[in-house]
C-alpha cells in the first residue's frame, strides 16, 4: 500500500522507529505529526493502528497515553478541517448557482380565481350532456332523454340533492364515466376539475341513491302465451326468460383470495343474472365468491326474502349447472347443446332430445347476450377496481341498473312524477307491512 508506515518501539529508550528497507530511521517527538500528516494513507494507518487488538507478536506496539493522544487529536483534526473546506466550497458553488438563475428567469405569481375555474367546470359539464346525443352515449352510455330522466329519478326518489358547489347533474355524468370507462380517481378529478375527495364523496352519495331505487329498475317478466310468434320462445310456452351466472373480476384482501379462486385461477365473484326475452335484467345477485357454484348462488337467491319468485305454473330457461326441477327447465344431458356443436346449422337435429336441446340453446342465448351487453357497455366489469370488495359488489349491481335504465329513455316528467308517487306508494306499504 502507497504511504504505508510500519513503526517499532525500541526496548531501551521507547522511541518510535519507523521501518524502511535499509534498517530503522529514528523518528523523535517533534517529528511525531510530520510523520501522521504525510498523507491520507498515514492517516487510516494509524487509526487502525490504535484501534486494532489483534496484532501478531511481531508487531506488538507500545505507545504511552500522551503520545496516543496527540496522534489521536491530530487526526480528528484534519478530518474535520478538510470537511469544513469542502462544506465551504459547495456552499460557494450552490450561492453563484442561485444568483445566475434569478439573473436569468424571474418567477412571476400566479393569480387563481374561483370564478375561472367554476366556468372550466360547467363548460366540460356541458360539452358532455348539451352538445348532442353521440357525445352523452359515449362518455355516459346513455343519450340526454334517459341521463334526465335518471337525474330526476335519483333527486325525487334516491334523496340525491345538490351540494354547495356541485350539482346533481354534474354528481350523475361523474358516476357514469368512471363506471363506462373504469376511470381512476386521479382521471376523474383531472376531467371534472375537482379534488380527489369530492370525486370519491360525490360517488359513494350518488351510489347510495341508486340502492334506493332497486325496486324500481327490475322489470316484471310475462309469460309466453299461445299467441306468441317469435320462433325462439314460442315453443315454451309459460316461460319467463333464462338465467345464468357469470364471473366478474375483484381485488380482495391475500388472506381471501383463496375463497375468490375461481377453477381458472382468476379471482372473481358470481353473480347470479336473471333475464326476460328482452334482455331486461329481472333480477341480479352478488357477493357470492367465485369457487362457489351456480346451484348453490341460485339456492341462496330462492331462500332469501328478496324480490326473485317463480310464480307457479312459470319457468326460467337454465343450462346443466343448474338441477332440473320445478321453476327451472335445463336440457337433456350427454347431448350436445352449445351452438357451436351443430356445425353452424349444417348438422340437423337427429331425434327429438337433440332438437329440444337446440330449440332450448337458442332461446337460452338470451342471458349470454345480455352478459355480454352488460360487459361491453361498462368498461369497469371487465378488469377488477381497486374498491373494498363491498363497494365493488355494489358497483356490480349499479351497471345492471342503469342498463335497465336504458328503457325510461321515452319516459317524459309526467311519467316520471307518476312513478315518484307509486314508489312513494310502495315504501309505505312496505313499511306497514
């Protein structure tokens, strides 16, 4: 090692000796510090020097407490002369650096108004609702007639009302993107020019308005009569639509994961969707996780006191996931069933189970489609959302309604001012009873 000193202590006098190649050069007390202050290598030489305990015989020193002071001192105080100068020298360089940068660019101070801000608002608000109807069914997935009729519905029926500086309009356009288009809170809040805490306040509010009106957005189904010529649903005569379950994926806490574990391994919940021939959700359960199957949910579904009855004499169209009884009509088993197992209709049916199994897969359909409608129109089914996992279920049940919703487009104020009062109606009457 460069600089290294290798020093004896003679056995007569205790003077420090300082070993070279050609023999021992005798180093007295005034050239003590010369000799520590050579270089930096002398430096870290001699702290380890007194320092270390662990010395062969050979190389054993013997040094009195003054002179192991004075060298001691020595060091400590050259380190700390060189840190103060190097201190000294970026403290220099950081000044020169501060004061060409306020020569060359001067920060001029930024004025903030209110009255700009709420104008940028209202003029987003209405680029989305007043310009047209291609603009609100793209952003909102529904056109201006049904997004007011929804609006007034949520303020009469829901309890929604407005806040201080936001209205109910502005609370519903936010709900709907984030659920058409799976937008974060951070988006959201960016698009709209509000706080993260408004957007989440304001979508919890308008979520719990739309629980309120759960029995308004189920639609009644009617049974196929004899009259009926449509040549899918005519041969079932007393048939009220078709059901099916279907996985949507959620986040849930590690330690749950594996009640969520679906046998593709996502993580997911199963929802249970009941439909009428015209693709109107008659009833929809959540909550349930994904490794439990479709009996099961719909057992569930029969014994809660809930809306979902099967009037007696009707029934639901259902695959083979479900048991063939009373209410519930599946097709043959061991037969095939699925579309694309009659070749596009190149194979005809060979008997009659195999043309009642056809008959039944394509009345059935019915549900597959409504799924499939229900997936493409809110962005937010099709990948898990970072909500608690009783909010997400909530959020599931919310697209199924405003896809229900779609039907009120037509509906004008009076009908909507009849329908306040019979759901007024009809949370008496559940109150009395």
């Amino acid at each position: 090692m460069h600089g290294f000193l290798n020093f004896e202590v003679a056995e007569s006098d205790g003077i420090l000796k300082r070993k070279e190649n050609k023999g021992y050069g005798m180093v007295s007390d005034w050239q003590f510090k010369e000799i520590v202050t050579t270089s930096a290598s002398d430096l870290v030489f001699a702290l380890a020097f007194i320092f270390n305990k662990n010395n062969s015989r050979e190389q054993v020193y013997i040094m009195d407490m003054k002179r192991r002071n004075m060298l001691l001192v020595l060091v400590v105080q050259q380190l700390l002369f060189r840190n103060l100068l190097m201190l000294c020298l970026l403290i220099r360089q950081r000044t020169r650096m501060v004061g060409q940068r306020g020569r060359v660019r001067r920060r001029t101070p930024v004025s903030y108004t209110m009255t700009r801000r709420i104008n940028a608002q209202v003029r987003h608000l209405n680029m989305i609702i007043d310009v047209g109807d291609v603009q609100c069914v793209v952003n909102l997935r529904m056109n201006r007639n049904a997004f007011g009729s929804l609006c007034y519905l949520l303020m009469n029926v829901g309890g929604l009302t407005d806040s201080r500086y936001v209205r109910v309009q502005e609370k519903v356009a936010m709900f709907l993107s984030i659920l058409a288009h799976h937008k974060k809170n951070r988006v959201t809040s960016h698009d709209y020019m509000r706080s993260g805490q408004t957007i989440s306040s304001h979508f919890h509010d308008v979520m719990r308005a739309l629980m309120r009106l759960y029995p308004l957005f189920l639609v009644k189904p009617s049974p196929v009569d004899e009259n009926w010529d449509n040549d899918s649903w005519k041969w079932f005569q007393g048939c009220l639509g078709a059901l099916d379950g279907t996985l949507v994926g959620v986040h849930v806490p590690a330690r749950e994961k594996a009640r969520y574990r679906t046998r593709k391994g996502t993580i997911a919940v199963n929802v249970l969707g009941v439909s009428d021939r015209n693709m109107n959700f008659v009833y929809a359960l959540t909550g349930w996780e994904g490794s439990a199957t479709d009996v099961r949910v719909l057992r569930n579904a029969l014994t809660r006191d809930d809306l979902f009855k099967v009037p007696r004499g009707c029934y639901y169209l259902c695959d083979n996931g479900y048991a063939n009884v009373e209410g519930f009509l599946t097709p043959y088993r061991r037969v095939r069933y699925h579309r694309d197992a009659w070749g596009n209709r190149t194979s005809a049916p060979q008997d009659y189970k195999e043309l009642f199994n056809w008959r039944h897969s394509q009345a059935r359909n019915i549900i597959e489609r409504a799924f499939g409608l229900l997936k493409k129109r809110w962005a937010i089914l099709r990948s898990p959302s970072f909500y608690p996992l009783a909010v997400q279920n909530q959020i599931i049940l919310a697209c199924i309604y405003y896809t229900i919703s779609s039907v009120i487009k037509c509906l004008t104020i009076h009908w909507m001012k009849m329908i306040t009062m019979l759901a007024a109606l009809y949370m008496i009457h559940r109150m009395i009873i």
